[in-house]
RNA sequence: CGGGGCAUAGUGAAACGGCUAUCACGAGUCUUUUGGGAAGAUUUAUUCUGAGUUCGAAUCUCAGUGCCCCGACCA
C-alpha cells in the first residue's frame, strides 16, 4: 500500500488523555481511534493487525477440529431469564425491545446446539466464532485492555463424559499456547490457575505479564505456573515451591470446565436423558492486540512481532523514486506485504519517525545515497543497517522472514 | 458503584475577574529545502453544555455531560 494514500495521519505528542501505552501509541500511529470510553475505530493500520490475530486463532482452531459460526449480538430477554443472567450490570439493554446485547454467548449456543445434539452419536462438537462483545464495564479502562465493545474469540466444547471433555480441554490448552507463540506474546505469558466457578476446582487463565495488567498473578519460580491473587496460598498447588513471584499481569484468555452449568437449565442432554458436559473458551483478540503493544515497544514506538504486524515490509523512498517504485514491483510480486512510503512532502526525519512508531518488523530504504543498484535494510528491533545488491535483495528478505 | 483529577484550535499547552483569547506542532497556499520531525511569509476558535454571580467570566458558584486515574467489580 502507498502510504500517500493512507488516510490516517501520526501525530507527535500523546493524547492528553491517554495514560496507557497501547493507546498513546496505537492512536499517535493511526491504528485507532478512540470514540467514547472503551469504545474504538479500527483504522486501517490496526484492523490489519485484528485480521491477522484472528486469522492466527482461525488457523489454530481449526487445527483442534473446531467450527466457526456467527452467533448474533442481540440477544432476547428469554435465553438470558433460564440462567438468571439478565439482571447482570454487564448487560447493556434495549428494554422495551426485550433485547439485550450479547456478552458472552452461552445463552445461546446451548439452545442451539440442544437442535444438533441428539444422542451419544452426535458427540462430541466443537464450536466457535469470533465476534463483537458488549459488556458494561464500570470502568472501561486501558485502551483496548479493557473495553465495553471488543472483539472476542469464544470457543465452545460439547461431551458425552468427564473423561472426554478433559481431554479436549488440554487440547485447546496447548492451541493457546501456540496462538500465544504466534502473537508474539509467549514469553511473558503465563499458564495461570484461576477460581472455577461451580463445578471444576480451577479454570485456567493466560495472564501476559505488564505493568498495565489489572491482575496480581504468583509465578512459581520451580515449575512456571502461575497463580492468580483470588486462589493464592503459600506454596504452589502443583510442585509445593514455596518461591513465588508476584507480577502484574492481563488476562488475555481463560478456558473454563463448564461442566452442566448451562446444560441443565436449557435441558441439553443426550437420548438417555443424561446433561451433556460443556466447556468454553475465550481468548480476547483486541485485548491481546493491546497486550502486544504494551509488552513489545521502545521509546521510538511500536515493535510488531511478524505474523500480528500490519505489514511485513516498510520500504522509505527518499528521493529515489524510480528504484523505489521498482523495489515496490518486486516484494509485491513477491507477495510480501509492503508498506511503501511514497509521500514527497514529507522529509526523511519524519519517514524515520513514522516508521519506527509504526513498528513494522523490517525496513527497506532507497535514497540517492543507496543508488540504482542498492537498497539498505534494517530490523525494526535491531540497530544494524545493511546494504545490500537490488538482485539479492528477495534472498536477504526470505532470510529474515524465515 | 465509592474516591480523586481534568475539560481552551486537528494535537499539546498559556492566559490575575478586564485590551482583538496567546504559543508550539499539525493542516492549507507560496518560496527555498530534503538521511532522523528544515526555514521564511500567510491562513487556521461557539474556551464541553446549561444556569447563576458581576459593569465585565476561559477564569468565580451551582447543575449536567464527557474523559483519565485509584479502588470495588470482572467466565
């Protein structure tokens, strides 16, 4: 994409308002903008990193067997009356329409699936979407950590016993992980035993460890779980370690043993009258947006990990134009994507700048100083420049992509 | 929902109750520039809303609304 015809402008100073990093820098680059409190515009530059987030928890739920759907956001007053959920402040409600705006979809998804499921035979089923949520919230805070209208994955799972349900529960465990390695979000990811709700003794959280977390989490310096505040004790529920790390950190998924919790009372049972056990899982696909920002940057801007980064490639032209214009043929031939800073009126301290806040993962520049038959290269998260021939330049790309 | 803070141009700031509301950046036009936010000229406002006090309100008072932060809450 030319970034002369990119809509969206950077600007210099941070927001007056904005105290989060995610949202100082994702607004100053044009990623988003921000409409009312928690409530935001994908600009072009920030939902290209919302497709590629959700196309790497499409891929990894596929990978486990799961199927997409797309459940409604409007939800009647009925399905939410069977769980006694209705009155619950994250509902937003159009009252006299008997409406309310779906915050998670289990009111849903089990009436539906009480018309699919049938029998033994028809198990087990997994199920997802990725879809706007609504909640409520008190105090929308953060940026995109914490939101009243974002972007979800929920995940979930249908089983005829205990048995089968924990071991697709493991399953998705290990899918997390990967979606997590893939966001760049892996190292400071933690594997977090969280409160279980009615039925299982603990659900499962995956807490990114940054100052800008709402959470306190114990890490197990032994065997590297983590342990959420709410379930605390003095040693670690796995190894017995008495060496545990406190931490901030944000939840960026949860995977929970619903158990019958919501079988029962939408009557979900298989043919010998038996309640069909569920569990669900959600991953927040703006929330670890935001979580990357916070835990992936340098005083200059954004440092976007490859697969979540809005484009592969930033090539600078400073006054080269025709060899730029040519380098820009070849990476997209190439089908790299490539953002290509065409703009005349923009002076080459001001290219530099954009592009370090934008944070594209590598930089190609051509200027008179590099001339016809060289171009230089630069990793966003690294110093070193190289220059390199026009006619390697694919190879050295492939390289660093690989 | 409790507590605190803030609200002035697109962005960030300034202005004792008193002159035509000031400055920087951005944006527009023109000229000169061009490897880390370049220079000059010129243009760019319903001071959040409503009421009140006052000869006079951006400034004081009351109410509202919005935003930020701390806490509570948070499948």
């Amino acid at each position: 994409m030319k970034q002369s015809n990119l809509f969206t402008k950077t600007i210099k100073e941070n927001p007056k308002d904005e105290k989060s990093l995610n949202s100082q820098l994702l607004i100053r680059a044009g990623f988003i903008d921000k409409l009312s409190s928690g409530i935001y515009t994908f600009l072009p530059l920030g939902l290209k990193v919302v497709k590629n987030i959700e196309k790497i928890v499409r891929e990894e739920m596929n990978e486990i067997e799961a199927q997409e759907i797309l459940m409604p956001a409007l939800h009647p007053k009925d399905n939410w009356e069977k769980t006694g959920r209705w009155d619950v402040k994250e509902m937003f409600k159009i009252e006299d329409e008997e409406l309310g705006l779906g915050w998670t979809h289990e009111e849903i998804i089990t009436p539906l699936m009480k018309r699919h499921i049938l029998s033994y035979r028809d198990l087990p089923k997994y199920i997802y979407q990725i879809q706007t949520k609504f909640r409520n919230e008190p105090r929308a805070k953060s940026g995109l950590l914490r939101g009243r209208e974002f972007i979800m994955k929920d995940l979930y799972s249908f089983h005829e016993n205990e048995d089968d349900l924990d071991v697709y529960y493991e399953k998705v465990k290990q899918a997390y992980f990967k979606i997590y390695e893939r966001c760049g979000l892996k190292e400071k990811t933690y594997l977090t035993l969280a409160s279980g709700g009615t039925f299982s003794e603990y659900s499962h959280e995956f807490q990114t460890i940054t100052p800008a977390g709402e959470d306190m989490i114990y890490i197990c310096n032994k065997c590297g779980l983590a342990i959420n505040k709410e379930i605390k004790g003095d040693t670690c529920p796995n190894c017995n370690s008495k060496d545990l790390k406190e931490e901030k950190a944000i939840e960026v998924g949860n995977i929970f043993k619903l158990n019958k919790k919501y079988s029962e009372p939408f009557n979900l049972k298989d043919e010998k009258g038996k309640e069909i056990l569920m569990g669900c899982y959600g991953f927040g696909i703006t929330r670890a947006m935001g979580a990357i920002v916070e835990t992936s940057n340098d005083e200059k801007g954004m440092v976007w990990p490859f697969e979540v980064s809005p484009f592969q490639i930033h090539l600078i032209d400073l006054d080269n134009k025709e060899i730029s214009e040519k380098i820009y043929d070849i990476l997209q031939n190439e089908n790299y994507e490539v953002l290509y800073d065409d703009r005349e009126d923009k002076t080459a301290g001001e290219k530099f700048n954009d592009c370090d806040l934008i944070g594209i993962p590598l930089r190609i520049v051509v200027s008179k100083k590099t001339g016809e038959d060289k171009v230089e290269i630069k990793k966003r998260n690294e110093e070193k420049i190289e220059l390199i021939n026009i006619k390697d330049l694919i190879k050295n790309v492939e390289r660093f992509f690989k």
